[in-house]
C-alpha cells in the first residue's frame, strides 16, 4: 500500500468519528486502492513482456528477410544453362549459407 493511502488510513482511525463515513466505507475504499495498485503493476509488467515480445519478433522478421534472400541468391547461383557453365553448386551454396549465418545478431 503507498504511503499516501496507509496515511490517509490512520488518520481515519484516530478521527473516524469526525467523518461522515462510517468504517465500512473507508474500508471499501481502501480496498479499491489496494486492488488498483495491484493492477497498475500487472500493467506494467504486462507491458513489458508485450515490449520484449515486440523486439522480438522485429528481430525474427529480419531473420526470415536474410533467409529468404539467402535462398533467393542460391536459387539465382546454382542455375546454370548448359553444362559447361556449371560451377560447384556446393560450393556457392556454403558460401551463401555462411554468409547468411554470419549477420545472425
């Protein structure tokens, strides 16, 4: 409970009857306090998981951008149109998978 409410509480009990609430009242009242802070943390803390989760699918859609144009390099590399043209498709393809894996963050 902050400060603020847990004094407002014992001011309460010293000079209740000075008051046009009865206990009850401020009972409740200090309830919905308690409960409302309660939530604010959950929100915070839910906003911060909904943040990192944020960051993180960013960081995987720029995975999937570098795989994707990895594949698309080895698709283009590997064609070759007669025989005589052929370069080791094996070769490429650890190069261009190499390279992929390097820009991982």
């Amino acid at each position: 409970m902050s400060e603020w409410l847990e004094d407002i509480k014992e001011r309460f009990v010293k000079y209740q009857t000075d008051y046009n609430l009865n206990g009850e009242d401020v009972e409740w009242l200090i309830q919905q306090a308690k409960k409302t802070e309660l939530l604010n943390a959950e929100i915070e803390t839910l906003q911060s998981k909904w943040e990192a989760q944020g960051l993180m699918i960013q960081k995987l859609h720029r995975e999937n951008q570098r795989y994707k144009q990895a594949l698309e390099l080895i698709y283009k590399d590997t064609f070759y149109d007669s025989e005589n043209d052929l370069v080791s498709p094996i070769h490429v393809i650890r190069k261009r998978a190499e390279k992929a894996l390097e820009e991982e963050i």
